[in-house]
C-alpha cells in the first residue's frame, strides 16, 4: 500500500466522521430549538393565564420607553458636549485674540515712547539752548 493511497483513505475517514458529527450536531440543534419554541409557548401562555399579566406587560411597555428616552438623552448631552467643545474653543481663541491686541497696543506705546525720546534727543541737538 503506498503513502498516497492511505493518505486518501485518511482523509476519507476524516470527511466521513465530520459528516456524521455535522449531522449529530444538527439534529441537537433541531432539537434544542424546539424545545425552545415549546417552552416559550408554555411561559408565554402561562403568563397569560396569570391576572398580573396586564401589570407586567405595562412595565414592559414602560421599560421599552425609559430605554428609548434613555438612549435619547444619552445622544443630546453628547451633542451638547460637542457644543460645549466648541464654545471652549472659541473662548480661548477669543482670549488669545484679546491678549495679542493688548500687546500690540503694548508695544505701539514703547515705539511712540521710543520715538519721543528720539524726538527729544533730535531737538536738543539741533537747537542747544
């Protein structure tokens, strides 16, 4: 028998438990979901039998709409978070802004201190009295 012929047979036996675990594996999870749905059917009718089923499906329904009011308000003060970012930054622009007219005015003041000294100085040179 060469190594290729048992490498095939091999690989026979491999597909062939695979197909027979796939299939065992099936069959339970047909079986699991069926049991599933027949249990669901009985919780869902025994609860309807209960007389607290109306209470209950209420606080469902409530549940259901703080959830949604929840994820609502969760968005808007991330939005608002967004502008408030915004506005912070615009802020500190403005305050940048703000800072560099004061040196700006700053400085004017020291050239025009600067050039009255040298007005000065000009004049009494050219007329010493």
């Amino acid at each position: 028998m060469s190594l290729s012929t048992s490498l095939s047979k091999l690989v026979l036996e491999h597909q062939k438990e695979q197909a027979l675990k796939k299939k065992e594996l099936e069959a339970l999870h047909e079986a699991a979901s069926i049991s599933v749905k027949t249990l669901t059917t009985d919780i869902t009718s025994a609860a309807e039998k209960d007389p607290s089923f109306p209470r209950m499906t209420a606080a469902l329904e409530r549940q259901k709409q703080l959830e949604i009011a929840t994820t609502n308000y969760i968005m808007q003060s991330k939005s608002l978070q967004k502008q408030i970012e915004l506005w912070q930054d615009l802020s500190g622009k403005l305050s940048s802004s703000i800072k560099e007219l004061g040196d700006v005015e700053n400085w004017a003041q020291v050239i025009e201190s600067d050039m009255s000294d040298i007005v000065s100085a000009l004049s009494s040179t050219i007329n010493p009295s």
